[in-house]
C-alpha cells in the first residue's frame, strides 16, 4: 500500500511540472460554470403552452347570457359534410302549408356536440330562446358564409295589366 502512495506522489509531482496549479484552478472553475450553464438551460422549463381546453365540457363554453339550445336538423347528411365542430346557420322551421318553410333564426353559430358528433345545438341569446322552443320537429339548416354578409334576394313580381273593351 505504501508502495502505491509513493508511485501516486511522484505522479502528481510530475503532473505538477507539466501543468501549472493556477492553469488547473482555472479549468476546474471554467468546467464548473460550463457545466452550471448547461444544467440551467436544459432544466429550466418550457415556455407556457395555450391551455389545451376540453371540449367534452362545452356547456363551459357558453358566453354569459347565451343558452345552447340542441336542435334536430332535417338535412342533417348534407350539414354533416359542409361544417366541422361549428359553423354559422339560418335556420328554417316547416309551417305545414304549402308557403314551405320560415325562417326562424339568421346567421346563428351551430356547434357539433363533442360527445355524439351526429347531434348539434344552437348559441342564442337567452332571450330568443323560446322562439327556438316553439317550432317542434326537425329545422332545415343553410350554412352561412361566418365573416361576410349574406346576400339577400328579393322577389320581383311582373305586373301585367288586363285591359277588357266593351264591344
């Protein structure tokens, strides 16, 4: 043992003459805030990423004052392949006549229900939700352009006059 003690001494007194002390201080200290540098940038945290929201819960989404009011679409197949989880809708509501159908509510934001994406539901303002309620039965939805307005057709009827002449 003591033999290795002295073999392990005369190594470092030779290591000494090779490197200087102060050259081995300053390698030392220089790893040291090398290696405290590289811990602090791979261990600090990652910047704050948007909060992934759960859109199973979208009954937390509904702004203050608004209902979601579910509704059964008519046309649902062709609605089905037109929009994504939401979009913006006029909706129709049949009247039984020969007149077709009325328009119950304009340009509406529909949203797909997260949990059964066959099912979609109406954001209305809280007060206009009865008019929604009145109309039973399935409503006929058209898909609307979101940023601009619609266009808006009027009827133009051709007058005609009936001219009678006593002969």
């Amino acid at each position: 043992m003591k033999k290795i003690l002295i073999n392990l001494s005369k190594y470092i007194d030779d290591f000494d003459k090779f490197i200087k002390p102060k050259t081995l201080y300053i390698t030392f200290i220089a790893i040291g805030v090398l290696a405290l540098l590289w811990d602090l940038r791979h261990s600090s945290s990652p910047p704050d990423a948007p909060k992934k929201i759960d859109i199973s819960t979208v009954d937390t989404l509904i702004p203050e004052g608004y209902v979601l009011v579910p509704i059964d679409i008519q046309n649902y197949a062709a609605l089905d392949s037109m929009i994504g989880s939401y979009g913006v809708v006029d909706l129709f509501a049949p009247t039984g006549t020969s007149d077709g159908s009325k328009r119950v509510a304009q340009k509406v934001k529909i949203i797909r229900a997260p949990l059964n994406p066959s099912q979609f539901a109406v954001l209305i303002k809280e007060e206009n939700s009865t008019e929604i309620a009145r109309y039973p039965g399935a409503f006929y939805v058209m898909v609307q352009n979101p940023t601009k307005q619609g266009a808006e057709f009027t009827k133009k009827f051709k007058r005609s006059a009936i001219i009678t002449e006593d002969i």
